[in-house]
C-alpha cells in the first residue's frame, strides 16, 4: 500500500510489531512512481536488511547491512528519508548509511510492502 507524499523529497518511518517466525519480505517503499520503479529498505525473504533499487521490475540490492535472526525484527523501526539524490537510512532511531543514487529521483509515493506472511506495522509517519 502506497499514499503520495506529493514530494520527491520525503521521509518514512515504520516499527514492525508483530512478524511471523516464517520467512517474508519487509519493505518501507520510498519514491514509488509505479510497480516497477521505487526503492524498498527493509528485510529480503532471508532476513537480510538491504536497500534496493527497483528499475524496470528489477530489485538489485544497493546495500546490504545485516542478517536478522526471526523475533529480532519485530520491534525494530526502520526508516528512509530522500532528498535530491541522496538517500539516509535508520534502524532503531540511529543513522546507518547515507548513499547517493540519481536512477529513481521521480517518484512522490511511500508505503508499506509485505510479501507472503501476516505482519503488524505500527506508527507508519511520513513526512515532506
């Protein structure tokens, strides 16, 4: 689910409350212009927190930062926050990488992504 921002420079934060002990994808969606155009920061389906970049409905992994072990992630808040071409991202409240991407600078939505399990966000907040 996706709400726009009507800005391409915006900011998303999200806790992860409750995350089933099978394996699923988490994503925090950030400048979404479509299906296949967007970023996505949160856990792969092996638990990895990774940041990609979705082009063409491809999903390349732009970083990769740690392996999760099941319960961990709930409880966990995870946010992104772009401005021009540079991307900032938080886990826990602590900035853990600031890169710089110019290929997805369009996009005006943010939302939330859960594949394949039954997940609990809790205080989504964005903001321009």
């Amino acid at each position: 689910a996706t709400i726009d921002s009507a800005s391409i420079d915006h900011a998303s934060f999200v806790r992860l409350s409750s995350v089933p002990s099978t394996p699923t994808e988490l994503w925090l969606i950030a400048r979404f212009q479509d299906p296949a155009n967007y970023y996505r920061f949160g856990f792969d389906v092996e638990g990895n927190l990774v940041l990609s970049n979705v082009t063409a409905g491809e999903a390349p992994v732009l970083r990769n930062y740690f392996k999760s072990h099941g319960a961990q992630v709930a409880g966990m808040d995870l946010g992104i926050e772009c401005s021009g071409t540079n991307i900032s991202l938080f886990c826990n409240g602590r900035l853990i990488d600031t890169l710089t991407d110019s290929s997805n600078v369009s996009g005006t939505r943010v939302g939330l992504q859960c594949v394949s399990a039954d997940v609990r966000f809790r205080d989504f907040r964005f903001r321009e």
